[in-house]
C-alpha cells in the first residue's frame, strides 16, 4: 500500500514537471515598444473650395396681368419670340368706357360755351363772381372726369413692360379674364443671374465683386463664371443659410438647376491630415501624437475635408509628431518604436 501511495506521488511530480517544461515561452512581450511609421505636422495653402447648389433666374421676369375684368377683343402673343418694350399684346373689350367718354365730351363742349359766356357777363358786371366761380368748376370736374376714364381706357390695353423673351399664352381670344388671370409670362433672358444660399459659417467665402464657378447639371464638366453682384444682409432665421445673387456670363435656361463652386476669400496656412488617421468616438475625434517616446491619444477638432484629408482646426500644433502607421497595436502611453517619418504631403495627395 505505500509503496502505491509512493509511485502515485511521483506520477504526480512528473506530471507537475512535464506542464512546466512544456509551458510555451511568451513569443510577445506586453511591454516592448510598437513599431509604427509617423509624419510631422506642418501648415500648408489650402485652397478650400465649398460646393453649394444654385438656380439659374432671369434679370427681369413677369406674370403679364390685367389691370382689370373684360373680355378680350384683340390678342397677339408671339409665344417663345422677342417682342419690344409698348408691344400691344391684348385688349379687352372698352365699350362701355368710350361710350361714358364720349358723353362726357359732349358736356364739356356744353360747359366750356356756359363758362364763355358767364366771362363775358362777369366783365359786363352782369353777374356776380360766384356765379361765375360755378361754371368754371363745371369745367374743371368734367375735365377731371375725362381724364380718369381715358386712365380706365388705357388700363384695357396690356403691352409688354420691357423687351424680353415671351412664355406661353395661357388666354384665348374672346375669354372673360380678371385682374387675377395670368395671360403669358415675360423675361429678359439676355442677362441671367444665380441665386443660391451657402450656411453662414462660410461667409468668408463670399463678397461683392468675386467670381465663382457655375456648373450646370445638363452640362458636367462645363464650368461658367458668375459675379457676385449682391448679398442678402439678413441671414435666414430658419435655415441659418445667407442668399447670394450672382451674375452669370454665359447662357442656361432660367430655373435651370446649377452648382456653385466657391473659395476662401484670403487663403490661411492649415493642418491636413489623412482622413484614416482620425479616430472616431462617440463624443470626440482623436489624433495619436509621440510624446517623449510615447503614445499620446488627443482630441482635435475639424473643419474642411477633401477626398483623402481632413483640415484639423484644434488640438495638433506645428511640428507635432504624428502616428500614420502601425495604429492598430497602440495603446495611450505605449512606449513607441519610430519606423519611417513619412512627409505629410505626399500621404494626403
């Protein structure tokens, strides 16, 4: 019996020595430094271009309109062509008016003969001054009268208010319109401008004067030149957006759907780094730094981004050592082993 207690007792202590020869040594250990590649941080010109979107307006446009109800006796709409600024395109229907101005003509002829003679008799001291004062207002109304329905006249007569381009007609001969009847649109298409909105964190972007590229969507690739002729001094409350008006050389159809292309008025020196390198988190972004041998995590902040780089606004400084390679094995105050210094530039083209 104790010689088994004895042979089970060595089993156990060679088990024991076995496991621990064949513990497998650390192939890694925890505290040696990381290998990672790294770039400086420099400034550079970047020149910042923002894309907002835009649409194509006329310089002059018009719903044409009566100034009041009739019925039209006399249309002539050149539907798509030029007309001339007092073209005549529709009369409505002014018989009763020149009835009423012909009846009163006839009691101004009537009134004019009573004023003459109340002259005369007033000179002779046949009568006295107010009578004469009466017949001398009778004239004046009349003549009063004529002139306002002559104005009710010539509001039955619609002509073109500036030369440009006809729309569509939307009436035709022998319909009875109101003041609330379009009868065909009218715009000046020689000159056409660009209205768009861009949010008022880029305001630096715009001023009157500059230029700006347009690029229309029926035409990719074809860039314009528009000049920034107004501002709209109100920012727009609900969208926080500034409406900008532009002058656009060159020919689109108004309504047209456009893209704007706008840069930095005064181009600063900034901080690009390549976009893989930011670290995001829920709350912040975060860049690797080398400090003192060490891995540094910090937060930064960002602005204008490109398709490869991201402008940092806060957090890195000039001549910071920044982690672009080798990330993923990196903890905060991990001892670092410097690899390469790659330039910055040449990773964010």
């Amino acid at each position: 019996m104790r010689k088994l207690n004895y042979v089970a007792f060595i089993l156990i202590l060679g088990l024991f020595a076995c496991k621990e020869k064949t513990k497998p040594t650390d192939k890694f250990n925890a505290n040696a430094p990381v290998s990672v590649d790294i770039a400086i941080a420099a400034a550079q010109i970047v020149d910042k271009v923002i894309e907002v979107n835009g649409s194509v307006v006329a310089s002059e446009f018009v719903d044409i309109r009566p100034e009041s109800n009739g019925r039209i006796v006399f249309l002539q709409i050149p539907e798509g062509k030029m007309v001339t600024a007092g073209t005549v395109l529709a009369k409505l229907n002014d018989a009763d008016l020149q009835a009423q101005m012909q009846k009163i003509k006839v009691q101004l002829a009537l009134a004019n003969i009573n004023e003459q003679r109340n002259y005369k008799l007033l000179e002779a001291k046949g009568i006295n001054q107010s009578d004469y004062d009466i017949s001398l207002q009778q004239v004046n109304s009349l003549k009063a009268d004529i002139a306002y329905t002559q104005s009710l006249i010539d509001k039955t007569v619609i002509k073109a208010p500036f030369a440009g381009q006809m729309g569509l007609k939307q009436v035709s001969l022998g319909a009875y319109i109101s003041t609330a009847s379009t009868i065909v649109t009218l715009q000046k298409v020689d000159q056409l401008k660009v209205d768009f909105t861009l949010p008022e964190i880029y305001q630096n972007y715009i001023k009157v004067g500059k230029n700006v590229s347009i690029e229309s969507i029926a035409n990719p690739g074809v860039k314009m030149i528009a000049t920034i002729a107004a501002i709209e001094p109100q920012i727009i409350a609900t969208s926080r957006n500034i409406k900008v008006r532009a002058n656009l050389k060159g020919k689109l159809l108004p309504g047209a759907y456009t893209k704007v292309f706008l840069g930095e008025n005064q181009q600063k020196p900034s901080i690009l780094v390549p976009t893989n390198i930011i670290i995001p988190d829920s709350k912040v972004k975060q860049l690797v730094v080398v400090r003192e041998g060490k891995a540094k995590f910090i937060n930064v902040e960002t602005g204008y981004r490109t398709a490869s780089a991201v402008e940092i606004t806060a957090g890195v400084k000039v001549g910071d050592s920044l982690v672009v390679a080798g990330m993923l094995f990196v903890r905060d105050g991990s001892d670092l082993k410097i690899g390469k210094t790659l330039p910055l530039a040449e990773i964010i083209k």
